[in-house]
C-alpha cells in the first residue's frame, strides 16, 4: 500500500498545550521504517501550517472557533490530495478536533463509509453541552450533523457520516449531557464495561461487523491514545485510568487490519509533555503499524 503520512501540529481544540508536537513524537518513534518494514511505500507530506495558540484567539463560546474551521479546511483539502496520488491517509495529531477534517475528505470519497472511534471520551458535545467550550471534545456530535454550523458544514455538506455507521470503542468518561445524547442516538457505544465483561476481541468484531456492515462497506479509523490506559499511554492530552492494557490495543488493530477495509486513519491527542521517554510516541507508531498489517508472525 502507498502510504500517506500528514501531521497535524494542532493543539488549539484543547485547554492543555502539547498536542501540536504529537505529530514529531510519533515520527521519532520511527513510523515511516516501521511500515516500511511492513511492506509498504511511505510518503511523507510534512506537517500543515496551524496557528499558535494565544494568538488571536476567536472570541465566543467555542475556542478558537474561526482558526480550527481553517485548519480543517486545509486538512481536508490535503487528504484529498493525498487521496488522489492513491496514498492511505495517516493523518498524525494533533488534538482531535482534526478529525473534522479528515473525515470531511473521506466520507466525501466513500459516502457509505462506518466510523470507528476509539476514545476514553465520547467527543459528543455541542455548544450548548460542552462545559468547556473545547473543540476536541466535539468532533463525533460534528460528524454527524450536531452543533456549530460553521463545524458542520466544512466541506459543503451535512452530515459527515449517519450515526448507525459509527461505532465507539473504550469510553469510559463522558459528560452528564453528553451521556444522554449518545444513549438517545443511533450511535452504538462499547464502553470500557463491556470491554471487561467479553473481551476486547469480541468487542472489537461486533464493532467491525457494524461499521463495515458485515464487510460491505468501508471504514475510518480515528484513534484518540487516551483509549489506552495512562499506565501505558502517559503522554495524552486527556488520560483517563481503566483503559485498554497494551495488548489490548494492538490486538484491536490487528483485528482492525484483517478487515482490509481500513481506508484512512487518523492518531491523535499524543502530548509529548506529559510523556515518559516517548513511550507514547512509540506507542501510537506501533499501533499504527498493526492496524495497517504488521503481524507478531
């Protein structure tokens, strides 16, 4: 496979800075010799240009409302690039508030496509829910057609994705009001109960069988590192202890990778400040590899 690989050095959609050097963290961890070790070509797209947060920062309920709306848009438009030289996406973050762009491009491309979301959080937020006006904690409720209409729209069109295509696996830190929504929506949700009572490898099949529909249509990928457990995942931007162990990560990617029905991916929320020795880097460059088809034998 031709690879294409992005970053996103954006920590604007987060109160916590550190996220816009996740980006170099997971390349130092050497990601581009690691697929390359797995048998595919890897093209290296740099990072885009993201404003520096503190700089003009919009006013109003939402943070940096009007400065994400722009990095998205160029992120979308990159993807898309990326897409028509035949590359993967790998999109490299950056807080999760990216997603907006990446799936702005790709469900474009592939309009029946599932979206599976791994993530301590459930990013279902909205203006009038979220208690910190924090854009990373909104992507999800964006995708599919909730919120901010300047969110909603990028890419001319609403929704990104129906809720019955997408999936979320390891939350287990959700909002009051957010709780509600997702219960009353279409979205189907595997929290880290459900994790701990059939096994990540049970979970992560009925996830598959839902976002690709029984392996009829494509899928997205969108890893948020803060699923893994901070023992072995310090440096995110939002930890959250009783996430998924190290194994069971990497066996959810390697399940994700014998689909061959992953059609982009992005990591995001990796903060190198809060790391130790990079292990998160080299986590999230590891994972990366599994899900695109590196195998223990």
């Amino acid at each position: 496979m031709r690879i294409g690989v992005l970053g996103v050095p954006l920590d604007l959609g987060a109160s916590r800075r550190g996220t816009d050097m996740g980006p170099s963290a997971i390349r130092y961890a050497q990601l581009q010799d690691i697929l390359a070790q797995t048998g595919h070509t890897v093209h290296e797209f740099g990072n885009l240009s993201v404003p520096v947060a503190g700089q003009g920062e919009t006013k109003g309920p939402l943070r940096y409302l009007d400065e994400i709306v722009a990095v998205c848009d160029a992120l979308a438009r990159a993807t898309t690039a990326m897409m028509d030289e035949g590359c993967f996406p790998l999109i490299l973050g950056g807080d999760h508030s990216l997603a907006l762009g990446t799936l702005a491009a790709v469900c474009r491309r592939y309009p029946e496509v599932g979206l599976l979301w791994l993530d301590a959080h459930g990013d279902f937020n909205t203006p009038e829910t979220s208690p910190s006006g924090n854009i990373h904690g909104m992507p999800l409720a964006v995708a599919v057609g909730r919120g901010e209409p300047a969110l909603v729209g990028l890419g001319g069109y609403r929704p990104k994705v129906p809720e019955s295509h997408v999936v979320i696996v390891g939350a287990r830190d959700l909002d009051g009001i957010e709780r509600t929504a997702l219960r009353e929506s279409a979205v189907t949700i595997f929290t880290m109960k459900e994790i701990d009572e059939l096994g990540i490898a049970a979970v992560m099949r009925q996830a598959l069988g839902i976002t690709t529909d029984g392996g009829r249509r494509p899928f997205h990928l969108s890893l948020d590192l803060d699923v893994v457990d901070p023992v072995y995942a310090p440096g995110v931007g939002t930890p959250v202890e009783g996430g998924l162990s190290f194994r069971e990560a990497h066996l959810a990617m390697e399940l994700i990778g014998q689909t061959c029905a992953l059609v982009s991916a992005e990591i995001v929320e990796v903060n190198p400040i809060l790391d130790q020795a990079n292990r998160t880097g080299r986590l999230a460059a590891g994972l990366a590899a599994s899900a695109l088809g590196k195998r223990i034998l």
